[in-house]
C-alpha cells in the first residue's frame, strides 16, 4: 500500500473504530464498514485536513470506498 | 392510576462510577470536591468542581469505554456518555434487557441536561470563527442536543416507547423522574429509563455561573470545605458533572417478573416562582407549593415525612428560603423530619442533581439511614429540623421527598415510600 494509502487507512480505522485488516482498497465504508453518511461526511472532512486539500461535494460522492478516497488523495494531496 | 415502583438505580458521580460506590462515600462523609485539572482555571475565580474521576475502572473510576465505544465518544458531550453508563447500570440493576417488540415498545426514555453539550458548543464556535463552515462536524449538531442522552440509550437498548428529554435548569432530574412516572401511570408506557445528566464543567460554564454569582470562589484551596449548605460560611454552589438514571416501572409488570423493588413513586409535585430568572422567590412560595402538591398526591400529610433530601446547593440565598418553606410545610412535625443535603458531598449536577439525589432519597428508605450533611459546622439560622451534620444517622425512613428548584423559578418535589403491598 502506498504511504498515502497507509495514512486513508489510519483515517478509516480512527474514525470508523475497524479493524485494520478489514481496511482494504474494496473496501466499502457503509456497506462493509459500518459507517452511516454523517461518518462519510466526517471522513471526508478528516481526509481534507490530513492531505491539506479540499474534496469538492461532488467528488466527495463519488468516494464510496478506501480505494477510491486513495485514488483521490494520490492526485490531489497537497500534504 | 397505576402505581410505579423504582426497580434500577444507575449512576455517574463525582464520588464515584457506580450507585453503591456513591453512597458509600456519601455515608463516609467524602467530598467530591477536587481543584480542577483539565483546563486552565488561572483566570477564573472559580477553580474547583466536583469533577468525575476518569480512570481505567478500577477504584470505582469512570471508564468511558465500557459504556460508549471511543469511535461514538468523539462524536458527542459527555453528559451523552455519563447518561449512557447510568442508564447501563440501571437497566442491568432492574435486570430489564427488552427483546420481544411488545416488550421493547412498552419501555421508553426520559434522560434530561439542564444545559446539554456547553463546551462542544463553545469549542466548536471557535473553530468555527478559527478555521470556516467547512470545518464543523456533521456530528456537530447531534452530539450537543439534549434529547440525544434519552436518543442514544434508546437505539443501544432498543427501547421503542415514548423517547422525551426534561430541560428545566436545576429541576431537571426531578422532573424527569416525576413526569416519566406519570406516563406509566396513565399507560403510555410499562417501564421508564428516566433521569438527567450533565457535563457543565469547563471553562465557559465557570465563567458563565461565575458572572451570575453563583459558584463558591473562597475555598480554592481547600476544596472539600467549599460545598457547604445551611453553613454560615457558605457563598456559592461547587459545579458537579455525572449523571443519575433510575429504571421506573408499573408495580404489577414488576411483581410479575419478580424485579428487586427499592420504593414506589407515590407523590409528584412542580410550581412555578413567576418571581426572577435566578434568585428563588424570598418567601420560599414555590418550593413550598411543590412540596404541598407532592403531598396531596400521594394522599399524605406533612407529619408522614421522615426524609427531605434538599436541594440545598450552599448558595448564601437559597438555602434559607428552602428551609424556610419546609418549616412552614411541617410545621409541629418539623422537629421529627431529618432533611440533609447530599450536595456537600456530591456538588451541584445541575440538570442530573435531582435523578441522583432521588437516588439517595430511595437509598434512604432501603437502608434506613439518612445521608449527612458535610461542612455544616455552624448553622447559619436555627431549626427545629435536623440537617444531619457531619455524620450520617441511622434511623427509621419510609416515606423520603426529594426537592429540586431550577433557574427560571421551576420547582419540583418527588416522593418515594417503602412498597407497602
């Protein structure tokens, strides 16, 4: 897993209260992890200030999974 | 009506994570009181409270995690998880774990705060002013509402019936406790989790309750003096945080399930001052009147008194006008009735005071004591009633009033009296 990989994941872990192995790139954070669409919000909001960038409303939507907040974050992470 | 037992105590306090490790201490003698060390106090006159002891859960300290998971803690205020532990511990005391959907409709939630989330609120307008909109958690909003103890104890427990929060300052508890009582009597539920919570200690509450002269600034050195009610001493309230849950019942869904019964609910009574948003009336009136109408309903005279648990806070005005209009309440019977105030153990709960002092009204009754009143060293007035200084008193209790009085001029009395079949 990339660095920025392995940051999304410490993220998903801290906020959703998974376990790390159930963190995969697949993984789905309503559907296989547990999270309701205020933690998406919330997620996304810390994804924003970890990579000191913001994530627009419609791209926040289109982050349904860790795979894609990673995807995501590797093209626009400014940090 | 229906009559209502009380058949689950739980409760987060100052004294201690647990209702035995509480009044336990309360019958010791312990203060609550300790110099507070999770914020700066340098700049502010009030520098103590009666603080929860957070802790891994031994020696009776407060682990949040056995109540709450940490991912559910961040999002909320922690009146939300001292009243998800009390809740806990009294559902687990009454021995009440709902799973048929009959039984899970038939049991409700009325957990009330005086104040709710004050320091989620305060912290988040700075971040707000700090750092924009953007920042603001979607938890934000949920987190700091008051209903949202009653909310998060019935999604826990899956309690479908009636979901309602009580919010009258310093009443709060009592009025919880007297209104969820009233709705199993007329039917619309069998069981209630009823109570308050609160979490007011941080720096905007202090500065708050500072500014309305309210709080004691004279014993910062020595906090377990501060609290320190009928005391001539006394100037001011010490703020306490936790939470008081009692499991309410219908006498006979109780007896049919063979639950423990600590005491029925037999009286209920609420008064408004209409007199100022903070100072009680001078002639004691509503208090007075609260207590008379508890009276009645429960079909009972004064002289039937054996236990007032008082709101007594030690403010230098409050204390007097209580005592005051329960000398006119007993009258004759005053010298026979002993009235204490737990508060100079425990502080002042705030919306929580009158769910854990209720709680201490009905431990009086099963154990046939009266809890003291510590730091009372030289009455402020004189009394035919026994404030019960210092130590604690064993002696016959079966039939105890609560008081409560909230800013606002809101007056509440309940009373408890050992099951008689």
């Amino acid at each position: 897993m990339s660095e920025i990989g392995e940051r999304v994941k410490k993220i998903v872990v801290e906020h959703l209260g998974v376990e790390p192995e159930k963190v995969v790139d697949a993984a789905s954070f309503i559907d296989d992890l547990g999270a309701d669409s205020l933690d998406t919000v919330e997620l996304v909001m810390a994804f924003e200030e970890e990579f000191g960038c913001e994530i627009p409303d419609d791209a926040a939507e289109t982050i349904l999974t860790v795979g894609d907040a990673t995807k995501f974050l590797e093209k626009n992470a400014k940090s | 009506m229906r009559r209502v037992v009380v058949t689950g105590l739980g409760m987060v306090s100052p004294l201690g994570c647990g209702v035995e490790p509480t009044w336990k201490r309360i019958l010791d003698g312990q203060s609550g009181a300790r110099r507070i060390e999770s914020f700066d106090v340098s700049d502010l006159q009030t520098k103590i409270g009666c603080t929860v002891v957070r802790g891994d859960g031994t020696n009776d300290t407060f682990n949040p995690d056995i109540w709450m998971e940490p991912k559910d803690q961040r999002k909320v205020d922690d009146f939300i998880i001292f009243g998800m532990a009390a809740a806990g511990q009294a559902l687990d005391d009454a021995n009440w774990h709902p799973e048929t959907e009959e039984d899970k409709c038939a049991t409700g939630t009325m957990i009330g705060s005086g104040i709710g989330g004050l320091n989620g609120i305060a912290e988040t307008a700075v971040l707000l002013k700090e750092r924009g909109p953007r920042r603001v958690s979607p938890f934000f909003i949920p987190g700091r509402l008051i209903n949202l103890a009653s909310g998060y104890v019935s999604i826990k427990h899956g309690l479908k019936g009636p979901n309602h929060s009580v919010v009258t300052a310093c009443s709060t508890g009592a009025h919880a406790v007297g209104d969820a009582a009233r709705l199993i009597a007329l039917g619309d539920a069998d069981v209630m989790v009823a109570g308050g919570a609160e979490s007011p200690i941080g720096r905007i509450g202090i500065a708050g309750f500072n500014a309305a002269r309210a709080l004691s600034t004279a014993f910062n050195e020595t906090p377990e003096k501060a609290s320190r009610p009928y005391d001539k001493d006394r100037d001011g309230f010490v703020m306490g945080e936790g939470a008081g849950v009692l499991v309410l019942e219908e006498l006979e869904h109780a007896k049919r399930r063979g639950a423990k019964i600590y005491a029925e609910v037999i009286g209920y009574g609420l008064s408004g001052d209409a007199y100022h948003i903070t100072s009680p009336s001078p002639d004691g009136d509503g208090g007075f009147r609260s207590m008379a109408a508890a009276l009645k309903r429960a079909g009972l005279t004064a002289s039937d008194l054996d236990y007032i648990n008082a709101h007594g806070t030690s403010t230098p005005l409050g204390d007097e006008i209580e005592l005051g209009a329960v000398e006119r309440l007993l009258g004759n019977a005053a010298s026979k009735v002993a009235m204490s105030s737990t508060k100079s153990s425990t502080g002042h709960l705030l919306g929580a005071a009158g769910a854990i002092e209720a709680i201490f009204a009905i431990l009086a009754i099963r154990d046939n004591v009266v809890p003291p009143t510590i730091n009372l060293d030289n009455p402020s007035v004189e009394t035919a009633i026994d404030l019960v200084p210092h130590q604690a008193k064993k002696r016959e209790v079966n039939v105890a009033l609560s008081n409560s009085f909230g800013f606002g001029g809101t007056n509440a009395s309940v009373i408890f009296r050992r099951l008689v079949h």
